[in-house]
C-alpha cells in the first residue's frame, strides 16, 4: 500500500514516468533488469536481518550498473547509511524528511550527485577513518546482521560489554546475546578472535560456515553514481 501510494505522489510530477512494482526482492530485480529505469528507490524496509535490501542494490549495481539507486529510510540510523552506501547506493532518502524533496532527491542522483544530509556525511566519512573490516558476505548473502557489525567495531575499538551497550543503546544481556551469535556465525571462541577477523586476518581461526540468504519485502523505483555531493539541510 505504501508502495503504491508513494507511485501515484511522484506520479504527479510530469518529469517522471513512474513504474509499477512488486513487494519482494525476487520480483523486483528481474522487473529492473526488464525496464531498465534511471532511478530505482528501493525501500530499507526489511525482514529480521536487515539487508534484504542492501543485497537487493548490490544485485543491481552488478547487473545494471546504468540504474542508480536511492535507498528509502526509516530513520537515519548510522549503520543503514553506512551500508546503503556500501551497497552501492547513490543516495539515502529518510521518511521523515519532507516529500517535496524527494524529488530533489531523484533529480540530484539522476544527474550523477550524491543525495546525503550533513549527518549522513559525516556518518560515511567516519566510516572511512575506520580500519578496513572484512565485509562478513559469503556468497550465499550477508553473514552478519547490521547490528551485529556495529557491535564487531565496537568489540575491535576495545570496548566493554558495558560500553557497547551504552553506545548501541542495548542491554549488556543483549551485547552478550549478539557476541554469542557473532561467535558462533564467524567460528571463533574469543573477542581477539572476532577483532582478527574483522580486520581480514583469517588464517587465525577456522572459516564460518555460510548462512542461508533471506529474500525481504522492498519496495522500487531507482538507481546511481558517485560524481559531487548534493547536502541537505537537516531541520534544527
């Protein structure tokens, strides 16, 4: 329904050629290869682990590389952004954000720039001071979840179970909760071991099995390319 309603708005504006999409990541990609639109905003709204749509954009990229993509948030949370990007995407659109700019958004990408606020920015360029971290895909899909990652950086920065729950805004039983399925999906036993795989030293522990990929709900309608960066003004 969102999907549909979200069609007919941009619909509206004449400059665009809305087209009709499915609900399932299945369906959309071989919609997009078909179509072949300028622009496909793919909804962030995924399933339990969170990249259904990141792997969706990813797909895209590699098969359509003409196609640039705007990723539809929920909020701008650091790690969507991160990995919106990451996965290809030339652009992030935040549902708070006023509709009126969407479109600016869509002609902003569409033209080859950037569509990021200031904060998203400076959440990539953050991401960028980091160490290089493996990028926990086997080929069947993502290994870890995006939380799961934040809480690997923050295991690899040195932090405490308590630190990392303060930071992540989580209960140290939940930390210990995802250390457990960290352990366990990277075939370690100890944080060393996590922080040596996280920085690709892998000869140090036996190779995780790979985990079944999950196809999600997402929403379409468009696609990217790095060229200069379009900055929004965040509302204070």
């Amino acid at each position: 329904m969102s999907t549909q309603l979200l069609v007919d708005a941009l619909a509206r504006d004449p400059q665009f050629q809305m087209i009709e999409s499915p609900c399932t990541a299945s369906a959309i990609l071989p919609l997009v290869k078909r179509e072949k639109p300028h622009v496909a905003l793919i909804s962030a709204k995924l399933g339990d682990n969170g990249h259904g749509a990141f792997e969706l954009v990813r797909e895209i990229r590699a098969q359509l590389p003409g196609t640039r993509v705007i990723v539809l948030l929920d909020s701008s949370e650091r790690s969507a952004v991160v990995e919106a990007f990451r996965a290809g995407a030339q652009g992030v659109f935040c549902r708070t954000e006023p509709f009126r700019l969407l479109a600016k958004c869509i002609q902003c990408v569409h033209m080859g720039q950037v569509w990021a606020s200031s904060s998203e920015l400076h959440y990539l360029l953050e991401a960028l001071a980091q160490p290089t971290f493996a990028n926990f895909r086997t080929n069947s899909g993502s290994l870890l979840s995006a939380r799961e990652i934040d809480v690997v950086r923050c295991v690899a920065e040195g932090l405490t179970n308590r630190e990392i729950a303060q930071r992540l805004k989580l209960t140290e039983h939940t930390v210990k909760n995802y250390l457990f399925r960290i352990f366990d999906k990277l075939g370690v036993s100890s944080r060393v071991e996590v922080v040596l795989y996280a920085l690709g030293n892998r000869a140090h522990h036996p190779s995780p099995a790979p985990t079944r990929a999950q196809s999600q709900p997402v929403a379409v309608s468009g696609k990217a390319a790095l060229l200069p960066v379009a900055i929004r003004k965040t509302a204070t």
